[in-house]
C-alpha cells in the first residue's frame, strides 16, 4: 500500500476514533521534491486521491488564490519535513487528551517501554501559536530534531513518520500516554520511567522497532 492509499485509510480510522472532527486535521506525504498534504477543508474520513494537492518542497510557500487550496496547515507540514529528513509522512489531529496535556505546559513522558521505543524519553510540547502561521511553523522547526512528534498547545498534535504505521503508533501511543498521564495526576502520583530505565529499554528491545511496528 502507497502513502497516499495508507493516508486515507487512517483518515477514516482517525475520525471513528473521534481524534478529529469536522474539516480538523491534515495529513501529507513528501517526495523528493515536493510534499501532497490534504486540500483545506477536505473530510478526513472522506478522503479521495484528488484531495492531496502538491507543493514545493524547496522554494519558499505561497498560498494560491484560485481553489481547490492546500490546507492552511501547509507552512507546518513544509518546515516539519525540512526539519526532519526522515519523514516521509506527517499527521496532524486534534486528540483531546494530549491538547489536555498540552496545557499543562510541559512536555509528555515517557510511562511506558513502547512509548520509550517509538517516541524517547518525551515528546515535546509548545505554548499557542495560530494555527497556519510562520510563527508556528518555525516553532514546530526547532522542537522536531529532538523527537518525531510535537504537542501544539491548545491545538493538537503532529507525528512523523518514515512511513504511515510508524506515524500511526506513535500518534496512539501519545494519546494512550496523555490519558495516563492525566489520570495518574487525578490520581495523585505520576511516575514517569527513569532515564535509567529508558536507556535499558533502548539497550535491549530498541534494534527490535522495525519489526515491532510491522507486528503491531
């Protein structure tokens, strides 16, 4: 299955389990020279091949006037793949627990070994910025090289990927994280693992990620 027939599939599953809603959202993927991401106000659960537009990936952005338009989300998506070579796919959705989590104005731990194998210790998370801006963009820039996932405070989340399972397990993995993390504060005691104890994951398990997304 190609990038984009893989994309649309998770699009539909995105919006079953109810990780986006109406038009929200935005999903691409890049080839050497150019990136497709999602026309603005494409139905993720709806998705057709016509609904990927392309876009440069190297000559500076400029939205076009005339319709259909790449999303609004497209500065983002650009700087995301530009920060992160690797990435060949990139999803964008709003889950609620990890925009929860985003206000708490820290980043999202590392609890459990899968979370350590696909994501690290953490994924990082950013304060507000409007949604489609440069200010964003840049923001999302400088968080990627550390992880392949970022939390948009008051906004959502976007995952990379080398390729669209990848992208899709860590993008549950951090919402299964957000709602622990949520509930074991409720609860009164959050304990992340400790970098001890990440390294060790890493040390044995971590040669076994490739295979390990394959099976999941």
């Amino acid at each position: 299955m190609n990038h984009m027939q893989a994309l649309i599939t998770l699009g539909q599953e995105l919006v079953a389990r109810g990780l986006v809603l109406g038009s929200g959202g935005n999903l691409s993927f890049r080839t050497e020279e150019h990136l497709f991401i999602t026309r603005s106000g494409a139905l993720l659960h709806q998705l057709t091949p016509d609904d990927f537009l392309p876009v440069p990936l190297f000559q500076p952005y400029r939205r076009p006037d005339s319709l259909p338009r790449p999303s609004t989300e497209t500065p983002m998506h650009r700087a995301a793949y530009l920060a992160r070579p690797d990435a060949q796919v990139i999803v964008h959705c709003h889950p609620v627990n990890a925009i929860a989590w985003a206000m708490q104005a820290r980043p999202l731990p590392a609890v459990t070994p899968d979370f350590v194998l696909y994501l690290g210790d953490e994924v990082p998370s950013l304060p507000y910025y409007l949604p489609g801006s440069q200010a964003l963009a840049e923001a999302v820039s400088k968080a990627l090289p550390h992880c392949p996932a970022v939390l948009l405070g008051n906004h959502g989340v976007l995952v990379t990927g080398e390729d669209v399972a990848r992208a899709r397990l860590r993008l549950f993995h951090i919402d299964e994280t957000a709602e622990i993390c949520l509930k074991a504060s409720a609860a009164g005691l959050l304990r992340p693992l400790r970098s001890e104890e990440t390294s060790e994951i890493i040390s044995v398990y971590g040669s076994k990620k490739a295979s390990r997304a394959k099976a999941h």
